[in-house]
C-alpha cells in the first residue's frame, strides 16, 4: 500500500519538475494526480476529499497572494500529510523496571 501511495504521489508531484511558476491548472491537475494516488492506495474517500480539498485551497492562496512554485506545492502537500497523519509523537515511555504483579 505505501509503495503504491509513494509511486502515485512522486510521480505526481515529479509531473511539475521544470516549471516556473504554477497556474490554478496546473495545481488543479496536480491535486487530481494526488487524489487518485490516494485512492489507489485504498485511503477512504472522506479523508482523500478533506486532503485534496485543503491542499489546493492553500496552493490557490499562495499562488493568488504570490507566485507558487513546484517546491511550494510539495511543501504544501507535505504539511498537509502531516497534519492529515498526526504531528510526531515523542514515543513510547519505557518503565525501567518490570511490574510486580
């Protein structure tokens, strides 16, 4: 499932290597390569419709208030998988001793 969810999502950020600046079709196009990657890797269409949907409003912001670039954009796709999949957690807390039970 990852290697598939990985392949779609490189091969559809990889498509915008060698522009400029994005237009709004461009994210458009992009957003839909993501969106299918998503659901080729069986993520349940709710959570594909809430990522795609704030994906390309924050890429619109951005290329509305200042130029995008390609790197914006998977910085965007990439804050937005964070925030969809949790911050880091500081891990497991590991007694030092076994329980007496």
């Amino acid at each position: 499932m990852f290697d598939r969810l990985t392949s779609g999502l490189t091969a559809a950020l990889n498509a915008l290597t060698g522009r400029g600046y994005l237009s709004e079709d461009n994210i458009s196009d992009t957003v839909r390569e993501v969106r299918l990657a998503l659901l080729d890797a069986d993520v349940a269409l709710p959570v594909v419709k809430t990522f795609t949907d704030a994906v390309k409003s924050r890429a619109v912001g951005i290329e509305v208030t200042k130029s995008l670039t390609p790197p914006g954009l998977h910085q965007v796709v990439h804050e937005e998988l964070v925030r969809l999949m949790g911050e880091p957690s500081a891990g497991l807390i590991c007694a030092r001793s076994v329980p007496s039970w």
